[in-house]
C-alpha cells in the first residue's frame, strides 16, 4: 500500500506550481530605440576582432561586431552606455557621448589568473599557485539544490571520489581524495571551515562562498600530520559593504523509483517452490498442498493474498523541503552576513525522518585603520528518527502470503502461521531510535596590521557537539537488539564533544626590486579534543508507551560510561617567493607534537617544497600570445603524517580494573586487574606520506580553454599495524593473546588527473560551458610484516580494499559427466567456480592437481577491488536569455563490488524462505541461468560467489532548468527552477541492473529518482 502526501504539502505544490506560472506570463519591459547611429571598430592587440557582443545597457537588443570587427547599433540618446563584451577579455561599459564612431580596443581578461584561492594559513591568486589545488565557486554549488555539499561536488574535482551509498535520511557521502593511504587510519580528507577544523554536514550549502581542495603535500603539508588525506577548505559568505541584500532560497522534492530488489510473489514465487519442491523429491508436486502444509497458508494461496512487503516497507513518498533566508550587509567599517535555515527530510522507511535548524552569523568589524575583529559562528539543531537495515532485508525474504493488515488497518504482526511482519518497527510504541543533536562551532580573531607589509591573526575557536540518543526495542519490533537487552529494552546515550583551537599567524609579504616579491608565514596551533559519554539502559518495562523515557522502571538495568582526551601543538613556517610572477618557490615545514604517541615520539616535522615556471611569460612564447594565455609547469615533493587511527591511548596498555568480583584466593573473592584491549608500544610514530606532484597548468584562445594535468605518486611508510601478539608473549586478556600497535606497513598511491574547462558558445543571449574531469589512479599495498593478512582482506600488491572470494564461472550443467562432477563435489544447477591449484606432497614429491578437487576454501583469490580504476565527470551548462539548464553525468569504472543485495538468492527450500524477485536460476530447461537450482542453497558451500560483481556505472546525477523573471519592484532576481536527480543509469554488469552500484551492492536504504522544484528570490 503506497503512501500518500500529507495534504498540506500537496496543496504546498499547488500553490509553488500556480506561482510560477504567474510569474511566468509576465511581460519583458521592451525597449524601444530612437534612431540615433553609433558605429565602430573593436579590437585588441592582434587587430580587428569578431563576435563582440555590442549592447545598449538596459536593453535587450545589440549587435556583433563582423569578420573585420566592426558594428553598427541603434542607440536612445547621447546618455546611453554601450556594453561590449567577449569571452577572454574584460567587459568595457562606455558612454556615447557627442561621438557618432566610437572605437574600442579590449584588453584581455586577467581575471581567471587573478582569482583569489585559499590556501592553508592564507590566500594566494591562482596565477600563484605552486601547489596542486582544485576551486569551485558558489555558483557551481548552488545551481542544484542539495542538503549536502560533498553531494553537489560529486564528479566535478578531478581526484576526489565521491559516493553516496546509501538512501537513508541524513546519511552521508564517502569521501576520498587520492585513494587510500593508511589500513586501519581515516583515510577522509581534512575539512577546514573559515580556517578552522570543522564538519562539512554541518554547513549549509547556502553559505558557502568557496571551495578549495588541496591535493598535493606542498599545499597540504603546513596542516602536518591532519593534511595526509588531502584538506578541503571551505569558505562561507561574508557581509559587503552596500545596500543590504536578502536572499530567499527554498525547494521541495519528492521520490521516485528506488533502484532496489522485490521478493517473490504470484506465479513467480510458485514456480520456484515447486523447482525447489522438486530438487528435494525428484518430482513436481501434485499441488501447493505439498508445499503449504498450513491450512490457513494454502487459503491465503487459495484467495490471491499476495504482499509485495518491499512496497509496504519502503512505499512512504520521500518529501524533502528546505528554506533558506540570508542577509548581508555592510559599512565601510561593519560587515554582517546572517542566514537562517530548516530542512525537513523524510525516508523511504515511514519511522525515518530528519529536522534541522541552522543558523548563521558572521561579523567583520574595523577598529582602526590597522586592526580588525571578527566572529564567525555556526548553530545547528537536529531532531533524527532512524529506521533500520532489517525493515529491507525481512521484507525481502519474507513470506508473501496471508493479510498484512487487520480489518481496522492495523499491522497484523503474525500474519500467517508462524510467519511474522516485517513492518514490526512500524507498530505503534514498538520501536524508537531517535536522537537530537546541537552542534556550535564559534571562532572570534583579531587581525592586525601594524606596518603595509606585516600581518598578524590570532584565531580563537571553540566547538560543541552535544547528542542524545534514545531507543526502544518492543517485543515485536524486528530492529536487533543489543545481545545483552532483554525484551522490552530501552536505552539513552548521551555523548558529548568538545574541541578547542587557538592559532596565531604572523604574515611578512614584500615586493623588493620591482620584480622580487617574498611571502612568508609563521604560526603556532593549539589544539584540544575531549570525549566523554554515558548510557544507561535497562530491560523488561511494564508498558511499551514509556519508551525510553521511564529507565527505572526496567527490572534489569545496565550503565556504561567512557572519556578520552588528546591534544596537539603544532608550529610551521612557510616561504614564497617569486621572481617576475613567472618562477615561483614554496617552502614549508611543520612541526607536531601530539598527546598519543610516546614520550620519544610526540613531535615530528612534516617539511615539503615545491616550483613553478610560468612558460608562457618567457620572451621565446612571445609567438604564441595570439592563442596561448597561460602555460606553468609545476612540480612539488612533500613529506605528510597520519596517526592510523590508533585512538587517545594505544601507546599504553590497556587494562581493567575488578574491584568487587574477581578470582578466588582461598575460598575469597579478591580484586585484581587484567590486561584487556591494546598492548602498548612505547616505539610508535607516525605513518608518514611521501609524496611527488607533477603538473601543468594551461589556458588557450583568450581562456576560453583552461585546465590541468596533474601525476602523483605516494608512497606512505611505517604505517601503523595493528598485530596479534604470540601467545608466549604472555601480552594476554582471559587467556586470548592481546593486540599492539607496530609501525612496519607500506604503501602506495599513483595517479594521473585531468581537468577541463570549455566556453563552448558566449553570446550576449546564449552561453554553453563544460567541465570534464577524469582520474586514474592505482594504490597497492607493498609491504606486510608476514605477508598476506586473509582474515582481514589484505594482500601484498593489491589495494587495500582488495575483494576477496569464489570467482563465479558459471552453472554445472547436465551435459557434465557424473565422474567430472564427482571430482568438484557438485551436482547439476550448483554454482561453478574458477578453483586455485593445489599443492600436495605424495611420496615425497610435490603434486600439482591442476585445480581439479572438491570446492574449499582454499579456491578464494583475489576478486577486485573497490576502487574504480577511474572516474570522469561531464557537466554542461547553458544559457539563453532567461532560461538556464545544466546537465551533470559521471562514470566510474573497474571496481569491484560485493553485492549483499545479491546474496537474498540463497536457493533455499521452504516456504517461509523468499527469494528476490526477477532471479534467472537453473532448471534444467533454462541451463544457461545465473542463479543455481532452487532447493540447493544449503548443500553449496560457494554461494557467495554469486555477490561479487564489475560495478561499472554511468549516471547522469541531475538535470536542472531554471527561469529567471525580469526585474519586477525591488526583487533583484527570480529564479524558478525544476531538478532531477538521478535521472539515468547504465551499469555495465548484467546481474546488476535494476540496483544502482553507487551504493556498492547494498542490502537496505537504496538510491532513488526525486524530483525537485525551487525557487531564488533576490531583494
């Protein structure tokens, strides 16, 4: 039974959808001209130039200047101001005047290179940069509507993969940039917001000014041992000096198909009992009387009972709403931006929603010529309803006869003999899983500038991250319940978060000589994290309606409580210098002094370099400045560290204290204490990255082609390994041998990436740009302490998100001999799998069987990995006149997935065991199937062969066309629009299509189509 939307949202829509009609059908103010003749010529240094748009300033007509670079316009009066602009060269607004021929010479536009890029501790123009470092404006964030930064930039930064793998409400994305570096560490970059450490979900997309990714370690390396991963700087809005601007920005956005699996129902489902039916009992049965043994069962077959519980589970329609109100202003001395925020989600899953409130302040306050203060803070409240993978996973397998509700719409939990809903969660007071989060980020500076060329900045930030959670667990809810809860059983977690941040940065920049020019930074950087949680629990309450509100009056009751500190101080230098603008030099080092490594090993330095020749301003390019505006060729070496995800306290041993029941001397229980968890190392030190970046930056026919070209190589060493001791080590817990930290992994990271940006078409009514971006990269582990790791997955020359299992070949079919089968141990319809040669000593020889023995364990190889081999981002935009479109695609190619989603085939008897639906399994009419004979699934021991799949995709992500209405009263600007997401998707794998591989073969929470409209209103 689907959902309907509330109807105060349909009539919402109603409403939003008559609005823009309205607007729509207003009239353009229409220009009309008085016959005075201004005509020209325009050119540049080369001479007459073409294609000039030549408008009247205020009107909706112009000309173009011909092959020869001359035009002839109509124009009011001697007041009018003529607008002449061209891609690649600065727009020139000139007055008539007395002047019936009016000449103009343009001058190339600098601005691509002038651009301003953040950096760490800083900014430098991109004209600058001798560092590998990708930019993305406002504009390109907000074109489509998103509740999620990363999600918007999927695709668009070369290097950087991007993957929302799950549906769910607020989940987020997985973020890599340049592979994976560490096994066990956070391999997720560093997200520096308004130059603070911060979290980018927490950041209203609205917001954001910039976005800065630095890729290398010379632009990496003055964060240290954080900057291993790469470091994403994101700016927000700042007031302006000016008339006060409001913003209004808001969308709604309904669901459409999930890419997702059914179960079994109707002829299909038969079909498949009676093949099971028959693999067990060498025989069709006479009828289903055979199979449903239950009376009530075979009525409810009888009576076309069917229940798709995929659809009753997950048909909720999504609607997802925001609304954004933002206000800049400012003084010469004063400049404020403030924006508020609510985003409403809800899921596929009718207990999952999310409400968020946010709000935003930023101050920039001058004090004196040479002083300013300022405040940037961020507030965010989130109430969170969670559903739960199991709602997916039984309404898949679950048994799809009988009545789903009672007579008065209620949920009938046992809805068959034996058989029960899995919409338990859905039952009123028997599931709840919601917690509420606040989250303040605060950060106030001074920035002082005593003399032209020195500047100091003092950075003061603190940070809150307050959640409770609380969950409840009725007797009939399907969630999984922790394994030490009895039923019914509640919980509350409160975990709290603080973090605590004071930078001071001094800034020397000099131009010496006219042509010499020296930037050099300085700082010290404190940092200080605390933890600290509690729970309480308790099981066996009186009445589901308490949830988990009434604890005491569980009759059982559990209490668990835990903090963790660490702290940082940092110190770093940076040097840039710069000869003409056309050699440039970086040098910087970091030194880090951490709280969790040991005495010997707290502080390490992090130092990188790197050049950069500007080609194209030497005087032997002077030839090619007719079609070549830029050309600088970079290259850069550093050194970066990661702490491998060891935690506060790896370096001791861990242990635990017994104070009121332990081992028994002479009849008495006594206290004691025992080793538990880690064993500590005294010798650990930092996982350090090193790193070589070559690159070239080029622009061609006056900007209207830019780009780059960048390789990389990583190599990270010593990397922190977490390692079972022996057990005659005597480094034990309970008699189980300890774990300790060891720094002896290697490995590596190489990739090239390229960037590509085309104007394709600039008209004054017409404009097509494009993006391409692609990424090749490959990443292997070099070194392990004993070679290959099988339990966890880790194999010496292979990624570290290896996929290892049975490498699927096929089906056995009928046309094999009894004696071939007997020697795999199979039977007709079983899963066939590429088997490993073994080795075996007989009579003292060696003897390779050639792969020919039963299936074992031992035929698992090295499937794949996760990683795509590479990825490449299309995005295209238009516009004519008022209307505006854009069209973004990507494609990933080459990774390996393990579809888990796959796997609910399982080829099992029973009725009560479903199977999904549209499965292509053996009979022994239909030899040439995926899936084997229906019945076999507990005789096979390769089953999950079936799983691992190529998870190569191509998917447009979003489709966007906007409106912007003519000036009308005092809006600046009106823009109506309509977006797609996830509009197509081709997926190369046969098997796999039907499910989208972005979720990398997940059994729960699927992507889906949705449909969004919104409106940006200027004032």
């Amino acid at each position: 039974m689907k959902r309907c939307v509330k109807k105060s949202k349909k009539l919402f829509c109603l409403k939003f959808l008559l609005l823009f009609v309205f607007f729509s059908f207003i009239g353009n103010t229409v220009y009309a001209q008085s016959g005075i003749t201004v005509s020209g010529t325009v050119k540049d240094d080369t001479g007459g130039l073409p294609g000039v748009s030549v408008t009247v300033k205020g009107a909706t007509a112009g000309v173009f200047t011909d092959i020869d670079g001359s035009y002839t316009v109509a124009v009011p009066d001697s007041k009018a101001i003529l607008v002449f602009s061209f891609i690649g060269y600065e727009t020139q607004n000139i007055q008539v005047g007395s002047t019936r021929k009016l000449d103009v010479v343009m001058v190339s536009d600098e601005k691509l290179l002038d651009e301003v890029v953040v950096i760490g501790y800083g900014t430098v123009k991109k004209r600058d940069l001798t560092g590998s470092v990708a930019s993305v404006k406002n504009e390109d964030i907000t074109i489509s509507p998103t509740n999620n930064v990363m999600e918007a930039l999927q695709g668009r930064i070369a290097g950087m993969d991007i993957l929302k793998t799950t549906g769910q409400v607020g989940g987020n994305v997985q973020v890599l940039l340049r592979g994976n570096r560490s096994i066990y560490g956070n391999n997720t970059p560093l997200f520096i917001i308004d130059g603070v450490i911060g979290s980018y979900e927490q950041v209203n997309p609205m917001d954001i000014e910039s976005f800065d990714v630095l890729k290398d370690a010379s632009s990496t390396a003055i964060f240290g041992s954080a900057g291993a991963n790469g470091v994403v700087m994101i700016t927000t809005k700042r007031g302006k000096e000016g008339k006060v601007a409001v913003n209004f920005d808001g969308f709604i956005g309904f669901s459409g198909d999930a890419k997702f699996h059914h179960g079994m129902k109707g002829d299909e489902w038969t079909n498949y009992q009676r093949e099971a039916y028959k693999y067990l009992n060498g025989q069709y049965p006479t009828d289903m009387s055979s199979v449903l043994t239950d009376a009530t069962k075979l009525a409810a077959y009888n009576d076309n009972k069917w229940i798709d519980w995929v659809d009753e589970a997950s048909g909720n329609s999504v609607v997802n709403q925001k609304y954004n109100v933002s206000v800049s202003a400012g003084s010469a001395k004063t400049k404020v931006f403030t924006s508020l925020s609510y985003d409403s989600q809800e899921g596929l899953l009718k207990n999952e929603n999310l409400n968020r409130y946010a709000m935003r302040l930023n101050i920039d306050q001058e004090i004196a010529k040479w002083a300013k203060i300022g405040v940037t803070s961020n507030m965010v409240y989130t109430n969170r309803n969670n559903g739960v993978k199991n709602t997916f996973t039984k309404a898949i397998s679950a048994f799809p006869l009988g009545d789903a509700y009672e007579e008065n719409g209620d949920i009938n939990y046992e809805y068959a003999k034996d058989e029960y809903s899995p919409l338990g969660d859905f039952i009123p007071n028997q599931f709840a899983d919601n917690t509420r989060n606040t989250y303040i980020n605060a950060n106030a500076y001074l920035d002082i500038t005593p003399v032209k060329e020195l500047n100091f900045r003092t950075v003061i930030n603190g940070t809150l991250d307050n959640s409770r959670r609380g969950q409840f667990w009725g007797a009939r809810a399907n969630a999984l319940r922790p394994s030490y809860a009895g039923s019914p059983h509640a919980e509350i977690t409160n975990s709290y978060r603080y973090r605590y941040m004071w930078d001071n940065i001094i800034t020397y920049n000099k131009t010496f000589l006219t042509d010499h020019n020296v930037t050099a930074t300085v700082l010290s950087s404190w940092l200080k994290n605390e933890d600290e949680s509690n729970k309480a629990a308790a099981s066996g309450q009186f009445l589901d309606s308490w949830s988990f509100y009434r604890l005491l009056a569980g009759t059982s009751a559990r209490v668990e409580s835990d903090y963790s500190q660490n702290m940082k101080m940092s110190y770093a230098m940076r040097l840039n210098y710069s000869y003409k603008g056309r050699y440039l030099v970086t040098f910087s080092n970091r030194w880090d002094g951490v709280s969790w490594f040991s005495q010997e090993n707290k502080w390490d330095s992090f130092p990188a370099g790197a050049l950069a020749w500007r080609i194209s301003d030497e005087a032997f390019m002077s030839g090619a400045k007719t079609w070549l505006d830029n050309l600088k060729l970079r290259v850069a070496y550093g050194v970066t560290g990661n702490d491998g995800g060891i935690g506060a306290y790896s370096s001791a041993t861990n242990a635990y204290a017994y104070s009121s029941a332990g081992i028994s001397l002479d009849g008495k229980i006594v206290p004691f204490t025992q080793y538990s968890g880690i064993y500590g190392n005294s010798n650990l030190g930092w996982e350090k990255s090193y790193n070589w970046n070559i690159g070239l930056d080029f622009a061609i026919l006056k900007n209207r082609i830019d780009g780059s070209i960048d390789w990389f190589s990583t190599r990270t060493k010593n990397l922190l390994f977490k390692r079972t001791m022996p057990i005659t080590s005597g480094s034990t817990g309970w008699g189980a041998p300890l774990a300790s930290w060891e720094n002896i992994a290697e490995t590596s990271n190489e990739g090239i990436e390229v960037t590509l940006n085309t104007r394709n078409i600039q008209t004054r009514d017409f404009v097509w740009n494009s993006t391409v971006t692609f990424t090749w990269s490959k990443e292997k582990i070099e070194s392990l302490p004993s070679g290959d790791l099988i339990s966890e997955n880790l194999f010496i020359g292979q990624p570290i998100k290896a996929v290892y299992g049975y490498k699927y070949t096929g089906i056995w079919g009928t046309s094999t001999s009894a004696e071939e089968l007997a020697k795999y141990g199979v039977k007709p319809g079983w899963v066939k799998i590429e088997t490993v040669p073994q080795t075996t000593t007989v009579n003292g020889e060696e003897v390779n069987d050639e792969g020919v023995h039963k299936y074992s364990e031992k035929d698992r190889q090295v499937l794949g990995h996760s990683n795509p081999d590479f990825i490449v981002g299309l995005n295209n935009t238009f516009r004519y006149k008022s209307f505006d479109f854009s069209i973004f695609a990507t494609a990933r190619y080459g990774q390996t997935i393990t579809s888990d989603l796959l796997g609910w085939y399982s080829a099992k008897t029973g009725s009560s065991n479903n199977q999904i639906s549209g499965a292509d399994y053996w009979t022994e009419n239909n030899q040439n199937a995926y899936y084997p004979v229906a019945g076999s699934g507990s005789e096979q021991t390769v089953m999950p062969a079936l799983k691992y799949r190529d998870g190569s995709f191509i998917k447009v992500k979003n489709i966007t066309v906007g409106y912007t209405l003519p000036k009308l009263f005092n809006i600046e600007r009106c823009r109506f629009y309509a977006t797609a997401y996830n509009t197509f998707l081709y997926v190369k794998d046969k098997q796999l299509r039907g499910t989208d591989p972005e979720t990398n073969g997940s059994d729960s929470f699927p992507l889906y189509k949705q449909f969004v409209f919104g409106v940006n209103i200027s004032f």
